[in-house]
C-alpha cells in the first residue's frame, strides 16, 4: 500500500474492472471445481469483457490504501475467495474495492496457467505465477497480504514464511492440523507485529453478528442451556472429482511435494497428515461460533463418537460430539453432527440452534429457496407472559432486528387430539420471528474485507490468530475423544498461546 | 369368564387350519359383542398416565367389549376418586381398591390389568398379577431396574400370559408404516447412518406438580409404605433415584425403542452428557444428550437423542438419515416427511408415488429454488415427500387394541416384554454412561 509505486493499474480502472468481472469471473470459479476443467478453454474467451478498455487515466495514482496480494493454493476454496473478492455477476455480487492480485502460487501447473492467465485476462491483474511460495515471497518485493488457501498441513509454515516476510495474512481454517505448529502461527504473528486473519467466516457475517447479539445483548433467549448443529453433506459432495488425466502431475513431482496420489492432492481433506477430516472442515466454522456467541467461553469437556466405514478413508466420515461448558450462569451442552452420508436433516443441511429457557435461535449460513437466509429466533410460550421477556423481545422488534410473529401453516390436521383421550397434546403451529438482517454478499467477503479493513487500520480483526487457535483445539480435541472413548477435559491453559 | 379356554381352543383350530381362514370378524365374534370376547380389566395407577390409557379405552366405545372392574390406587383423595367418577360416568361398575394384593385377592373376574405405577413399582405389580394368571399391559419404563425387568419377561414366560410394555408407536399405524413399506419394502432410504431424536419440553410443562393443599395429601406412614418420602417425591417420582430415571427414561425411552426398531438392532455402545443443570432438588438429570453406535447389516449407525427439560422449540422426533434419503417422522401427526437426496433420481421415487406409498408434496420443489449464491459443496434442498398414512386415534388406543386383539388370539403383541426388556437395557445405560464420563459397551448378551 503505501510506498508502493508502479502499480500498473489505476484505482479507477481497477473499479471498472470490478464491475465487469462479471463475463469473466464466472469462468474462473469454474476452474476451481475440477470436473468442468475441459470445457474451460472454450468459455474463457468468450466470457472476457467484449466492451474495449479505455485509456487509462494517467493522472489517477494508486490509491494509497490499495491493497496488493498473493494468494498461495489455487483449489476449490480459492474459488470462493476470489469470487468474494472480485465479485460475481452469476450472483449479482459485487466485489471489494482496492485489492490487486500480484502473485498466485500452487504446486499444480496447471491450476497456475489457468488462474493467472484468466486473472490477467479478465480482470487485468498482472499476477506472477510460482510454484514455489518461498520464491514467490523472496521475488515478490510489492505485497502487502498473503491469501493461504493450501491443505491445512502447509498453512503453519506459509503463515510463519509470509508473517516474517513482513506481509498480513488471511489463512483458511482449519489454521492447523497440529495445534503446536497452530500456536507458532500465532506466536509469529505477535512478533512480527503483522494481521493474522484464521478464515472463520462467520465472525464477520452481519447475520451472525446480530444473533451474537440478540443472544448476549438483547437475551433473549434467556438462559442458554443448550446448542444443537450439524453440517449434513451428500454421498455426491463428500469428495471433489479429479481432473482430466491429461492435465495431472506426475507421480514423481507430487511426491517432491508430499503427496502420494493425484487423488491426495485433491481430496487432501480426507487423509490424516494433510487435514482434521470433516470435523475440522465443516465442524469448525460451527463449533467457533459456540464459543463465540456463549460470550467467548471455551468448552470444559468433549465426548465424542465417529466412524469411518461407509467410504473406508482415514478420516471418520460421520462424527458426533458432545461439548459440555460452563459459563457465568451455568452449564451448556452443545451437540455437534458432521455427515458425510445424507445431506439433509431435520431442519435442512447445516445449521446452528441456540436452546435457552425463554426462547431459541436457528441460523444458518446457508442461501437457499428463494435466496433467503433460514433463521429464526422462537419464545417459549409461557415466557410470552412475563413481561419484562416481552419488553426485550419487543426492543427487539421495533429495532427491525427480528421480525414480528411469524406461524407457520400447520402442514397436516391434527387428528390425535380428541376430547378424551388426548395423551399428549400435539405441537401447536409452529410460531416463529424471523431474523431480519441478511448477509447479502457473498458469505466469505465480509470476512476479507475485516481483514483488509484492519489492514487499513479501519477495524479490528474479528478471528485473530488467538480466537482461531482456540477453535482449533476445541474441534481437533474431539477426534482424541473419539480414539479414547471417554470424556476428555479441557485445561482453561489449553486455549492460551 | 369363558374367554380363557375359548382363546385355547381358537390357538388350537387356527394352528390347524391357518391363521388367515379365521381373521373374519364374524368367525372371531367380533360382531355383536358376544359375551364370550368381552375383556374384564383393572386399572392399577390411577394418576395422569393410568387415566390417558383409560380415556383411550373409553374412546374405544361401549361395544368394545372391554369393562373396567377394579381401580387401584394410593391416593385416594384425588386420582382414585376422579378416575372412578369417570367410569361411572361410562358405566363401568367396579370396585376401588388401595392395596392391588387386595384387589387381586378378590376380583376373580379379572382377565387383565393396566399398570400405570411409578416405574419402581412396575416389577412387584406385574409380576403378581401374571402370576394370579391376568394379561398384563405395562406402561414403560417397564423397570426402572434391569433386575426387575428380567424378572418380569420370566413371569410372563412362566405364567403363560401376555405382558404388552407400553412403547405405543410400536402399534401405531404411521410407525408402522414407515418401517415396514418405506424403510424395509422401498428401502427409501437405502443405508441408515444417522439417526437424531428429540424431545424438548418447556420449562413450563416441567414445573414441579403439586397435590391440592393438604386436604389432598396422602398421610405420611402410607407414603412411607408405598415407598415415597414425602408427597412432594410421590407427586414427582419420575425426578427421584430409585424411583424413576428421569426424562431420558420417560421420554427418552420411547424413541430409543423406535432405533432400535427401525434398524433391525441394538446398539453396541453409548456415550452420554446430563446434568442437574436448572432444576432444584431433582435427583436425575434434567438435560440429557446421548450418542449410540449400533453394528447393522449393512454398516456402523450412529444415533443422537436429546431430552431437555427447558426448551421446547423443536418439539419432538425421530429423523432416519439414509444415504438416499431422510425420514422425520414424530408421534405428533404435525410431522411425518420424506426427503429424496439431492442425487438421488427423482424417477425412482415416483414409482413409489405412482404405487401410493408416498405422496408428493403440494407446492414449489424446494430444489426448483434459485441457488445463485450457493456455495459449490452445499447440497441443495431435498425434495419433500408426505406420508398417505394418518392416525385418527388417541396414540394409546392401537397398542391397547392390538393388547386386548392379543389377549383375543387375533394377533401377537407389537411389543412383549422381550422388546421392552431390549430397550429398558438400551435407555437405563445412558444414565449410566453419564456417570462413568465415557464409552460404554453393551455385550449381545445383555440384550437377552
């Protein structure tokens, strides 16, 4: 940012780059999904900006708080951070303003040809492709952030290298799958006094951040005593599909890089030494926002169950587990579900409720139907009687943070209740607030722009490298609770670096 | 009464001849309300669980053939009065009785009783009455000690009478349904992995009950007696050690029964969290969360279930996560759907649809939705699929009628005091699992 000159490409131009991404930026998501890979190079060229660029403004400097990044891992997840960043017509999206790609780097020749040829054909950002990230941050003289979207195994040492290369850094979580090299992340992130970002999304999500609040301001829920979530995933979405063979590496260049197989490098999520498994994939972006929305408290003890034979990989494709917490006002049990097998459960595919005495909360990041985020907070009918509940609940309503009562059309007649006999009575329609603030960007974007607002000193980061840490050992300590098969406890010293 | 040997001779004829020939009513005498098919009962437990099981006997009608000739129970100031007003309302002539030795000393009429006492009473109750040759129908948990219960399933064995555990989504029709045309027949759901059930109450429906004032209450010695310290634990017996096993046991107990029923198994380990987290002086935990691995056929099933006693917003269910499909089916007839994985072909539903196994849902195919933004592994809505299946009666009344059709030769009981005893060893561990803060293993063995 500042210092930086030569930036070959103007603020203003960059804008109008912004807002075509659309034609182009369609095609480079398609690449991150493996099986369209073929059809690519037919779709590039017709997907660039048809309209001629116009000469660009010479007197229009580089902004100052322009920001220049590399981003390290060019696989499916780099997909979402690019579309978040450059936004997507597809979704109507538009994307973050002042953020320049000038280096890409991936092991996969491949993926590099394909993402930094499109970068610079589509969105005119002029990124020099490494292989290799240690050369990328000894050539690159001009960054100012590192993006890391690699397998976990990497993420502590390109985190450490580009941390003490002086750059910012927003890693994807899992941050680890070793909570020592987790901890020097966090370590080298103290010392070298730069961001470190761990990429929990939901942290910045506006939707979470007023539940947050609904929950620990507004209390409506009460007491909260219980948590319930899942990430349910299908049979078709448990693996990504490899690529054309044409385009592979070969064996003797994936080994120099650690991996045994074509298929390790891309389904890198389902072996041991390179990821946490689904708990750590799904279960983490879930399990986070427990602690966060319980005010910040870390778990006192995990059980946890999990199995691995339906598809026979090393890591458990279905887990469950049992975190039990004590806060200031007593104890929470949250159960968590991660599936591999079906992708849909009682209330959809992934969701988090929030279970108090006087009233619950459900949210979801998820986008389906008609665009509508689910999510809804529900009180108790008794509490409807008292009325100081009211007035919170109220508060809320008239601050358009939750919407008015909502019932839900009972979908069939209740026949069990007769005039005598009725044991127990059937559930009433479903009454239910919907919630009303919506994350109309795309999921991942308010995320990255916390961190490239902190960059530019505007905001604090959301999920530090400390909060990341703490996620990390809450999740990862449920995979020992498996292999144990007892209650493990947490020493409160755990969650300190 | 005649029924007795009348129901030897029909095992006799239908084992010669088969079953099928002589299931007409007329061959049964079930038209008219012949004499010989009437069914006389007494009500042991007159409180709020013994009048839900009697008002669905009432709901039967006055042809039903069954009368109701003994009602025994402790409190005689409230239940025993309120229940006998009820049945000479109905006209049921019958007689009261506080102590069922009493009763079953002298009502020589009897052919079955309903047992509705606190679970620490159900094994002595039981077991006397199957001895003094009654049919026994016993409302779960049918012990609140595996001792108890085996020495229950052993009584029934030895006196030769039937002892139906009141589990009662084991005769109800839309269970039965599931289980047997889309689960087994369909095999909507292909491999089942996953299994949650809940059952969350509010606060408000767990207050602690009360009893009147003192003109109501029972006096101490006789509280003693029974085997309650006080009217407050005798009013609230499910909360006590000792005495029940708190909502993992009442509640809990039904749905884990229906695990293990739809997946053809028992569970082969359990790990369980509870606390005594927000009530008062209860003994037993009033939030419970228990996870199960069962070893099926076809692969490892991992089961939730989660009770909680201060919440109520998701009701509750029973979800049967497949890999082609998703049962949520609850007792409740609010809930009862089927969901096709996204993947999963929608011609080969319709071909259930078109044979009326299932019904598709009215209204806009979830997955017809727009997804513009959705992320490239989310799944994308499942289709929804209702069941043609409803349940017109209160939840009790077919588990009674498939009792007393029992009691009548017609039919075999839909939970014997085997499958009660399986799921009383499956459901008491949990509680057990909590105290000892991991794994526990259930040995086959156990089970039998």
């Amino acid at each position: 940012m500042e210092n930086k000159e030569n930036k070959e490409v103007t603020r203003r131009k960059f804008m109008r780059d912004s807002a075509m991404v659309a034609a182009g930026l369609g095609s480079i998501i398609a690449g991150c999904k493996g099986k369209e890979e073929e059809k690519e190079p037919n779709t590039v060229e017709s997907d660039a900006p048809k309209t001629p660029e116009k000469e660009e403004d010479p007197q229009v400097a580089k902004k100052a708080d322009d920001i220049n990044v590399a981003l390290i891992g060019l696989g499916v997840q780099c997909g979402r951070l690019m579309e978040a960043i450059l936004g997507s017509k597809a979704a109507q999206k538009k994307g973050i303003e002042g953020i320049r790609f000038k280096a890409v780097c991936d092991i996969f020749p491949y993926r590099l040809k394909l993402i930094s040829g499109r970068l610079k054909r589509v969105v005119k950002h002029d990124a020099n492709p490494y292989e290799n990230y240690e050369e990328m941050l000894a050539k690159e003289k001009d960054l100012d952030a590192v993006i890391i979207a690699t397998p976990d195994w990497l993420h502590a040492r390109m985190t450490i290298a580009s941390l003490k290369a002086g750059l910012h850094v927003y890693c994807e979580k899992e941050m680890s799958n070793n909570l020592e090299e987790a901890r020097k992340m966090v370590q080298t992130a103290r010392e070298t006094g730069k961001l470190l970002q761990i990429g929990h999304q939901r942290r910045s999500n506006p939707r979470y951040q007023v539940a947050e609040k609904l929950i620990q301001e507004h209390r409506l829920l009460g007491k909260l005593l219980n948590i319930n979530a899942q990430w349910n995933r299908s049979v078709e979405k448990h693996k990504t599909p490899l690529p054309n063979k044409k385009i592979w590496m070969d064996e003797a260049a994936l080994k120099r890089q650690g991996y045994g197989s074509m298929n390790e490098l891309v389904n890198w999520r389902w072996y041991k030494k390179f990821g946490g498994g689904p708990l750590g994939d799904l279960g983490s972006h879930q399990i986070d926002i427990f602690n966060w929305f319980l005010g910040n408290v870390k778990p006192g003890s995990v059980l946890a169950s999990g199995s691995n034979d339906y598809y026979k990989y090393e890591h458990n494709e279905n887990v469950m587990a049992i975190y039990e917490y004590k806060t200031e006002e007593g104890s929470v049990r949250a159960f968590y579900q991660v599936l591999n097998t079906t992708g849909w459960g009682t209330y959809g595919t992934y969701y988090e409720t929030f279970m108090g005495e006087v009233g619950s909360l459900l949210i979801s990041e998820n986008v389906w139907g008609e665009g509508k985020n689910i999510g809804w907070v529900f009180l108790e009918e008794y509490a409807a009687q008292d009325a100081t509940v009211t007035k919170r609940w109220n508060d809320c309503i008239r601050n358009k943070l939750i919407a008015g009562e909502y019932v839900m059309p009972k979908e069939t007649k209740d026949q069990s209740v007769l005039k005598i006999g009725a044991s127990v009575p059937d559930r009433k329609a479903f009454r239910y607030h919907p919630l009303l603030q919506e994350c109309t960007e795309l999921v991942h974007q308010p995320h990255l722009q916390n961190f490239f607002d902190a960059i530019r000193v505007k905001a604090r980061l959301n999920c530090p490298g400390e909060v990341g840490y703490e996620t990390a050992v809450a999740v990862l300590k449920a995979n020992e609770a498996i292999k144990e098969g007892k209650k493990i406890n947490f020493k409160s010293e755990e969650f300190e670096v | 009464m005649k029924k007795r040997i009348d129901r030897r001779q029909f095992l006799r004829s239908t084992a010669a001849v088969g079953a099928s020939l002589y299931l007409s009513p007329s061959a049964l005498g079930q038209s008219g309300g012949s004499k010989s098919d009437n069914i006389n009962v007494a009500l042991l437990g007159a409180g709020a669980q013994g009048q839900v099981l009697m008002n669905a006997i009432l709901k039967m009608g006055k042809n039903s053939g069954i009368r109701f000739k003994a009602v025994c129970d402790i409190w005689t100031a409230y239940n025993q009065r309120r229940v006998s007003r009820i049945l000479k309302a109905y006209r049921h002539e019958h007689n009261t009785y506080v102590d069922y030795r009493e009763m079953l000393d002298k009502e020589k009429d009897l052919d079955a009783v309903i047992i509705a006492t606190p679970d620490f009473w159900h094994a002595e109750h039981t077991v006397a009455c199957l001895k003094a040759g009654l049919h026994v129908y016993c409302e779960k948990e049918m012990s609140n000690t595996l001792e108890g219960a085996r020495k229950m399933v052993e009584a029934a064995r030895e006196a030769g009478k039937l002892l139906q555990i009141g589990h009662q989504r084991r005769s109800n029709p839309r269970y039965i349904y599931c289980y047997e045309k889309l689960i087994k027949e369909a095999r909507l759901l292909n491999r089942i992995t996953t299994v949650n059930g809940q059952w969350n109450r509010s606060k408000a429906a767990c207050e602690d009950l009360g009893w009147g004032g003192e003109k109501y209450a029972i006096d101490g010695e006789s509280l003693a007696k029974y085997g309650f310290k006080s009217m407050k634990q005798f009013r609230n017996w499910r909360w006590y050690k000792g005495l029940g096993g708190g909502p993992i046991v009442d509640l809990g107990s039904h749905q884990i029964d229906i695990y293990n029923w739809f997946l053809g198994a028992q569970p082969r380990s359990v790990i369980a969290s509870g606390g005594t987290d927000y009530w008062e002086g209860h003994e037993w935990y009033d939030n419970v969360m228990a996870i199960y691995e069962y070893e099926t056929e076809q692969g490892v099933v991992r089961a939730f279930y989660q009770t909680l006693t201060t919440n109520s917003s998701q009701g509750y269910f029973e979800t049967f996560m497949g890999d082609e499909g998703t049962l949520v089916i609850s007792e409740a007839s609010s809930r009862g759907s089927v969901y096709r994985e996204s993947w999963v072909k929608e011609d080969k539903w319709d071909k259930w649809v078109k044979k009326g196994y299932l019904k598709k849902e009215q209204g806009k195919d979830p997955s017809a939705g727009s997804s513009a933004a959705v992320d490239v592994r989310d799944t994308v809505p499942a289709a929804k699929y209702g069941l043609p299946v409803t349940m017109d009666k209160p939840f009790h009344q077919p588990h009674i009628e498939n009792f007393f059709d029992a009691i009548r030769g017609r039919t075999k009981l839909n939970c014997p005091a085997e499958i009660g005893y399986e799921t009383a060893v499956t459901v008491l561990k949990v509680n057990e699992a909590v105290e000892a803060a991991r794994k526990l293993d259930f040995k086959p063995e156990e089970f039998a």
